[in-house]
C-alpha cells in the first residue's frame, strides 16, 4: 500500500477537484442563467448538463470514495486504532462528512433510476450543503497534519 500510496492521493485529489467544481460550476453559473432563457433552452439546457452530470458525477464519488477509503486505512486499521490520536478523530469528522454527500447522491441516484421525484431540499438546496460540506472536508484535511 506505501508504494501506491502518492499515486491513489494524486487521484482521489484530483477527483474531489473534478466534483467539487462541478458543484460549484453548478451552483454559480449554471444556476445565473436561469431566468436568461426561454423555458425551451432552459430544458434543453438542464437535459444536457443532467446527462453530463449523471456520467460524471457519480463515478467521480465511486472513485473518490475508494481511493479515500484506500488512504484511510493507512491511519485507521486494527494496529493504529480508531479514535487514538487527534488525526484519527479529525479523519473520521471527515469521512462523516464525506458519508452524508456519498447518501445524498445515492439517494438522487435512486430517484432518478425509479423515475421518482426529488424532495425539494435535494432539489434546490443539495449542492449549497455539497459546497458547505466540501469545504469542511478541505479544511478538516488540511488540519488532519498540523495537530
């Protein structure tokens, strides 16, 4: 695992950049042209941004869940404990946060494969709390190395 180590960070750094600004991109833009348009270009608009993102969105998740899940184990195992020392806490902070995201794009998952309809906090407020919730994880990543 130490020697793939750097290769799956590079990765899984490169995937949360690829999610969270899709999110972001989302959020910020897409969401400033609605209103610009007539309701026709506002659907075509939203069918061709969904079906990019149903390619892209949750594959990226897959493989950011994966690689984190890989990096974890080199400070959570059966040797090094849980809840130890204050990186190991900080970590779990983060895979909490990390957890409620990978549930909510589950859930989108799942509503969009049973044709079902989004509630409307996962339809108009998900990525405000993906943003939040990214931020954190930023944060709390960086802090995981400096206690």
């Amino acid at each position: 695992m130490e020697a793939i180590y750097p290769y799956i960070h590079i990765i899984h750094l490169l995937l949360a950049i690829i999610f969270i600004g899709y999110v972001f991109t989302d959020l910020f833009v897409i969401s400033a042209l609605k209103g610009k348009f007539d309701k026709e270009t506002e659907q075509k608009i939203n069918k061709f941004m969904g079906g990019r993102s149903f390619k892209i969105f949750p594959f990226s998740l897959l493989i950011l869940v994966l690689t984190g899940g890989m990096m974890m184990s080199r400070y959570i195992n059966s040797t090094a404990g849980v809840f130890e020392t204050d990186l190991q806490k900080i970590l779990m902070f983060k895979i909490a946060l990390a957890s409620v995201i990978a549930l909510g794009v589950l859930s989108n998952l799942y509503v969009r494969f049973t044709k079902g309809t989004k509630s409307n906090f996962m339809q108009h407020h998900f990525h405000k709390l993906v943003i939040v919730l990214g931020l954190l994880i930023v944060i709390s990543a960086k802090a995981m190395f400096l206690v």
